[in-house]
C-alpha cells in the first residue's frame, strides 16, 4: 500500500472530537481509498464482506465485525461482494481522550490508540474482550441527537475507548512479558516525563538523555508516534492544564501561565490562543457567565 492520500478532518470533528456516519458501498469496489488523518477511525459492519488493509496488514471483515484505524495509519477498505454492503463510521480525536481521562492517565490512555506497528490488534469480533461495550459505544454515538448531543456522543466514545482499553487490544499476539515494542515504550516514559514536569524549563534534549537516546533518533520518533513534536506536545500539555485551572479556579492568567512553565505571559497567551482557539481571558469568562 503505497499510494494514499491525506484527509482533512470536518467541522464536526474540530468541535466536537467526534463523527459518525453510514457508508454504504456499491459492489466490488472501494468503500475509500489508501488514506491517513489524525483522527481515531473505528468502522463498524452492518452488511457484507470486506477487506481491509492497514498499513503493511490485511484481513476479511463481515458483518457485526469491529475495526480500529489509529492515528496515520494507512487504511482503506474494499467490499468483496457482488452486491451493495454497507457499515458504520465513528471518528474520535485524540484530544477528545485527554479530555475525559484524568491528567495523570490521559496520556497513557491516549498513547495506545496512536500507535500502529506490526501485529497492533485491529479487528474486533462478537465474543473478544470489550467487544460488547465497543459495539454498544459505536451504537450510542450513532443514536445520538437532540439538546445533550455533545454529551450523548462522549459518553457513547467514552465506552468505546473503556472497551478496547479493557481488551487489551495493544497487539494480537502480545503476552503478560510483551504488550508494547521498545520504541513505544520509551515515548511512553517520555510522556509521563513531560506529564510530571510540564511546569519545568524541560527540552527534549534533556529527556532523550534521561532515555540514553540520540537528539535526533528521539525527535523523530516522538513525531513518529504522537504525531507532534516534542515541543508541540509539551505546548499541548501546559495550555490543556492551563484550561483546566481557568475552568476551575479562580486564579489570574498571570499566576497560570507561571504555573504552567510560561517564563512570559504575552508568549503563553499567544500560545493558548494557539492552540485553544481562544485567549486564557475568554476562557474565564465563558466560563463566568455559564456559572
């Protein structure tokens, strides 16, 4: 699978972390091409035969069957059938399961739905381990509607993610001595360093050493598996807590950008908006005014 496209993430997504729809694919033929996005996919079948590859993996998926896509993997799926067939689509951000983990778990949590290497478990069958309650997630998100549609749908991804966490659904031939690949557990251990010491002046050079990784070697496989750079990520990190102590108490913007590692206010207010799309002042008022 060489050839594949990049896709942009919809509205849908960027405001509420996640989409749903119905595909249906007429015969023979590609429900979507070779493709990556930064989104979380898990389709669901509901009539037919399909094949799917991700990257360098390929299996047959019929109806009922569950399948993950993490973050920038290569995917595509093609219906086998002389007839049309069809199935569900759920996409979920990455951020939306830091959001609804706790900060000492989130990235831990997160970590496991943005790695993709050799073996990684990608289908879901009726009786595997968290089946019933992936399935029942992906049917929440799907019946989701009226006035509490935001929260409807992150209780019905909350499932979906309790699910594959609880099936341990890291890879399909791991045992009790090999859940993860050495690579993936050293960027693990890089984020719980940056979780302990966002609030720090911390570089990546001074992590990779703590790692006894090369600068570059490091670098490139933090970007490999998060998506991010380190210094994206650490960014990510500090404003997302930033958020948390707008939203919950009442200390000055000033007073958080320090306690978030921002030697400057100006660069961390530049940084919020940045990533928030609002400034830390916004934040405070909206949330001022729903109180």
């Amino acid at each position: 699978m060489n050839a594949y496209y990049q896709e942009k993430e919809s509205q849908v997504l960027s405001n509420y972390g996640i989409q749903f729809f119905e595909q249906k694919i007429s015969k023979k033929s590609y429900g979507t091409l070779a493709h990556i996005h930064e989104a979380i996919e898990l389709i669901k079948i509901r009539e037919g035969n399909f094949r799917v590859e991700v990257n360098t993996q390929v299996c047959l998926a019929g109806k009922g069957d569950i399948l993950l896509f993490r973050r920038n993997t290569i995917h595509s799926i093609f219906n086998e059938e002389e007839k049309e067939n069809a199935y569900s689509v759920i996409k979920i951000s990455p951020e939306l399961i830091t959001d609804i983990s706790s900060k000492e778990t989130s990235s831990e949590y997160a970590l496991r739905f943005l790695i993709s290497e050799p073996g990684s478990k990608i289908k879901w069958k009726n009786g595997d381990k968290g089946y019933e309650l992936i399935s029942r997630g992906i049917e929440e998100v799907a019946s989701a509607h009226g006035k509490y549609r935001d929260i409807a749908l992150k209780i019905g991804a909350a499932k979906v993610v309790l699910g594959i966490l609880e099936s341990g659904g890291d890879n399909e031939t791991a045992g009790p001595e090999n859940t993860e690949m050495p690579v993936s557990e050293l960027i693990y251990k890089s984020i719980i360093i940056i979780n302990e010491r966002y609030d720090t002046d911390i570089t990546a050079k001074e992590v990779s050493d703590e790692l006894n990784l090369s600068y570059s070697y490091f670098s490139r496989m933090f970007r490999r598996i998060t998506g991010k750079s380190f210094r994206e990520y650490l960014n990510m990190t500090r404003i997302n807590r930033a958020q948390q102590l707008l939203m919950t108490t009442g200390r000055s913007v000033t007073d958080i950008s320090s306690a978030c590692g921002y030697n400057n206010v100006s660069h961390f207010i530049a940084t919020y908006r940045k990533v928030k799309g609002v400034t830390p002042k916004n934040t405070s008022k909206k949330i001022s005014e729903t109180s």
